[in-house]
C-alpha cells in the first residue's frame, strides 16, 4: 500500500514456512464467493489463510437472500485481533457492503500497512444482487487509493471512475488506464463479463498495460470467480516480482478451476469453481473402489448378460464360446499394446514391470488358451464392433491419456474377470466337469486376483498423485471400459458374428 513506497517486491520477504494471507470479506454459506472461497484459494496457492469478516450474507447459487452487517466496532476487534498478533504478508479486501465498514478497514490499512493489498471492489454480487449500499461508493474510491492492485469487473470500474460501463473492450482499459493513472494503483481489470469466446483480464498500471487471454469456458460455475482470483493473486504475489507473474499464474489457476466447477454437482444456479481441482485430495476414497462401486449397475448388467449366464452353469452352446474367444483374441493382442503403453509412461520401476509383464502374459498365457481351444477350429473372421470399440477407446486412451488414465481405462479388464472368475469358480466347486473349467480356471485362479489387486493399487496410486480433473478422467475412462466389457460379451448372442470358417 502507498504506506510502504518500497512495495512488495523490495520490502520485507515473508517469514514464515508460508506467506499469510487475510481475507477481509463477506460470507457465502454455500462456500463459492467470499471469504469461504478466499480460504480455498489461499490453500489452493499454498497460503496460509485468515479472515476477517465484514458482512454475514444468506446467500446461495441463486442469489443473495438478507445481508447483516455487524457493528464496526467488532470489526475493528478481529481487524486488530489478527494484526496484533499475526505478521500479515497480504490483505485481500471483498464485500465492504457499507460506507462505515470501508471506512472501518481504511483506518485499519492505515495503522497496520500490511505489505500487500489486494482490493476487489465488489459491488454486485455475479446473480445481479447489491452487496454495496449506493451511499459508500466514495468510501469504496478512497479504499482504491489505499490498496496496490485493485481489481473491478466492468460495471465496477464504471462505478469508479464516475462513467458509464463500457462495453466493448478497448474502452474498458482506456478506463482502466484512467483509473490507474489518477489513483496510482495498479488495475487488474476483468473480463469475465464481455459477450463473446473469450474472458480476457489486463493488468494495467500507469505506464504499461498487459494483457491476459484465456477461453471463455462454456459453463454456469461462475459463482465468485472475482473473489478467487484476487484472493489468489494476493496469495501469489508477496512470492511472484510482479503483478503480471501473479495474475497470469492466478488467470490460468481459475481458468481450470472454473472448468472443473460442475462437476462438484454444488447447487442448481450460479455453481462454485472448483478451487482445488488441480490438487491431490487427501482423504478420498481409494479410487478402485470408487470407480467399482460406480460400476455397480454394469457390473449386474454383465451378470445378467445370456452369455455370462450360459458361461457360468455351462450351458452355453460351444459355438458361441468360441466365436467370444476368437474375439477375445483378437482383443488382446490390442489390449497388449495397451499395457505396454502403461509400461512405458509408467512412473517407477514396480509399475513398468508389471505393465510389461501384463502386456506379455496377455499373449503368452491366455492367448494359449484361446489357441488350444480354437485349434483345429481354424476359426478366423471378422473383428466383431464391440471388439473394434473397445479396442478404439483403449488406443485412444493410450494415445493421448496420461499414465493415470491408461491405468483406469485398462483397469476393468483385469478386476472384472477376477471377480467373475472368482464368482463362477466358487460356484462350480471344482472344475472338473464344467464344459469352461480351463478359462474359468485362468481367470478365477489367485494369481490372477493378485494381478487385478496389483493393477488396482497401481490406479489407486496414480490418483493419489493426481488432482480431481484427471481423477474424473480416470473414473470415465474406467466407465466406458465396464461399458465395453457388457457389450463384448454380449456380442457374441447380440449380432451372430462370422460363420466358422
Ligand atoms: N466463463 C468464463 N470462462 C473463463 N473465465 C471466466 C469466465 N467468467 C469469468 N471468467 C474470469 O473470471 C475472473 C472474474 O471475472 P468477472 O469479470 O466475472 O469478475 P466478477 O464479476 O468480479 O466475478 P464474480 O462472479 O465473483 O462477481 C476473470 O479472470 C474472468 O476473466
Ligand atoms: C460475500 C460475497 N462477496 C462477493 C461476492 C461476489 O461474487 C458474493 N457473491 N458474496
């Protein structure tokens, strides 16, 4: 702030493991906009977050229900609260909601001077709603003058500058220029609320104007972006030499976090972002489990499948066996290729060994199987669609995947028929008689089960490591790979394949 003339960059370094940062902000008990999505970002950034509350807000995806503001002299008790005790490495100021309240914090930013300011003038909630009482626009101005960046979206740089909102971009940083040069301030001005494919920011300061390109993400979770970022920002910036570094770091943070948003299924309005999308999440479930368990309904979709069925008790005529390991064949020597692409991708010496030996397994052991059953049979043909498909999404998968999604997509194969294995072995009691018992015995065998356990902990590992983004590719990549497995066995019954040649 103006207190501080040497300015971030020069002046004291944090001190501690982790820079600390304030939220001094407005509540949403639905956890997407203001001091509960500021404490997400400052996480997300490695942060050490605190907060300081200016207004209660009932509010949710859709809209603001009732604001409280408490008295100021409260305010003044956590402000002081906080800065008697803690070294505040940056301040990021939200919802002010009343003039007394922007007073309130400017005397604090005078007393304390706190090396880093972060003001986001927020003033209209993104549903439409007020959070600013039309009389405490000055108090928001003299704020401005106070803080080292401030960050308004279109309608509020506006309100600033006592003009009319632009709408077009080249006027919005003509009159974030202005606003730079009269106040002294560095803007980062938004662009979340343009028409168009792209949501670009500047960050613009007296002398020089940067501009930041991002995609407009085709999405409703748009829920508090302005608060996240510029809490993210002041997160970065006490550890980045510029303003530009922090808020193109933060830029592409929010871009990912706003495109992950609906999956967290948050609310049936304006969503939330997802702040930790790109983190690891300690405490989620293992990941095998998780997708195994969502795998339920194709997982008795198989079950019930006639030929599953007629595999089981052994009535399945031998035809149709063969025609599905004439198939089964040709899928494997695909299916090798696939693994031996998880080898070579793999991140350790367990994994690439395991997946090199899967891979030769596939055409050593089982494909044995499939010879002396089909010897003499000489049965040939065509590859059969269900074959090509799931062959093609596990290429695809290969081709373009990371390790962690190659390992979910190659997952089902493994885990399935060790549990159908294990399932018809149990059943049958002993194999002797079973027209099937060879491939029963294959896969229903413990070392198979301990291959398919091993492929597990090896996805379950990967997902460890990864952040929830590629955590909802591997489950959908394990998804279409259940989904492929139902419809391979139910190929043979579905569409008659070939005639035996
Ligand atoms: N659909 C979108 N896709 C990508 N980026 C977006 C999208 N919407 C907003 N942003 C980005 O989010 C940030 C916040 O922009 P915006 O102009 O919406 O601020 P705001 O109105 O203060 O936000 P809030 O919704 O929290 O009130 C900017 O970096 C903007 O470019
Ligand atoms: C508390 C609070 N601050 C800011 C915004 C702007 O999104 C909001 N909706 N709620």
């Amino acid at each position: 702030m103006s207190a501080a003339p040497a300015g971030p960059a020069t002046g004291t370094r944090p001190t501690g493991s982790r820079v600390r940062v304030l939220s001094v902000a407005g509540t949403d008990p639905t956890g997407g906009a203001g001091i509960h999505a500021d404490l997400k970002s400052f996480a997300a950034h490695g942060a050490y977050g605190m907060a300081v509350v200016t207004a209660l807000v009932a509010q949710n995806t859709h809209g603001v229900r009732a604001v409280h503001v408490p008295d100021v002299g409260f305010l003044r008790a956590q402000l002081d609260a906080v800065s008697d005790d803690v070294t505040v490495d940056a301040v990021k100021i939200g919802m002010v909601g009343t003039r007394a309240v922007a007073d309130e914090v400017a005397a604090w930013l005078s007393r304390a001077t706190p090396p880093v300011v972060v003001l986001d003038p927020v003033m209209v909630a993104s549903s439409g709603d007020r959070l600013l009482d039309a009389d405490a626009e000055d108090a928001v101005r003299r704020l401005v003058a106070l803080a080292d960046l401030v960050t308004p979206n279109l309608p509020e740089l506006g309100v600033l500058l006592g003009e009319p909102v632009a709408t077009a971009w080249p006027d919005a940083v003509d009159q974030a220029r202005r606003l730079a040069h009269r106040s002294g301030v560095t803007v980062l001005l938004k662009g979340g609320h343009l028409a168009g494919d792209a949501s670009p920011d500047a960050v613009v300061d007296a002398g020089t104007l940067t501009e930041l390109d991002a995609p407009r993400v085709r999405t409703t979770s748009t829920h508090g972006t302005g608060c996240s970022l510029s809490a993210a920002v002041a997160a970065l910036r006490p550890r980045r030499p510029d303003w530009v570094t922090a808020v193109r770091e933060a830029k592409e943070w929010l871009t990912g976090a706003i495109s992950a948003g609906e999956a967290l299924a948050v609310g049936s309005g304006r969503g939330p972002v997802d702040h930790l999308h790109h983190a690891p999440t300690l405490g989620a479930r293992a990941f095998s489990s998780e997708a195994w368990e969502r795998a339920a309904g194709l997982r008795a979709a198989c079950d019930d499948l006639p030929f599953v069925r007629g595999l089981a008790d052994g009535t399945l005529p031998v035809d149709d066996f063969e025609a599905y390991l004439h198939q089964d064949a040709l899928y494997l020597a695909q299916y090798s290729r696939v693994l031996a692409r998880a080898s070579q991708v793999a991140p350790g010496p367990a994994a690439q060994v395991f997946f090199a030996q899967g891979a030769a397994r596939c055409l050593d052991i089982e494909a044995r199987l499939h010879e002396e059953r089909l010897a003499g049979g000489g049965r040939s043909g065509p590859v059969g669609p269900a074959t090509t498909a799931y062959v093609d999404h596990l290429l695809a998968v290969a081709a373009t995947g990371s390790y962690a999604e190659v390992v979910a997509a190659v997952l089902p194969c493994y885990v399935l028929y060790a549990d159908l294995g294990a399932r018809i072995l149990a059943r049958a009691g002993h194999l002797g008689a079973h027209p099937y018992g060879d491939w029963v015995a294959t896969y229903g065998d413990p070392a198979f089960a301990a291959a398919a356990d091993q492929a597990s902990a090896l996805a379950d590992a990967a997902a460890h490591e990864a952040g929830a983004a590629t955590r909802a590719r591997m489950l959908a990549a394990y998804a279409a790979s259940c989904a492929h497995e139902v419809a391979f066995f139910d190929q043979v019954r579905a569409r008659p394949l070939a005639p035996v040649g």
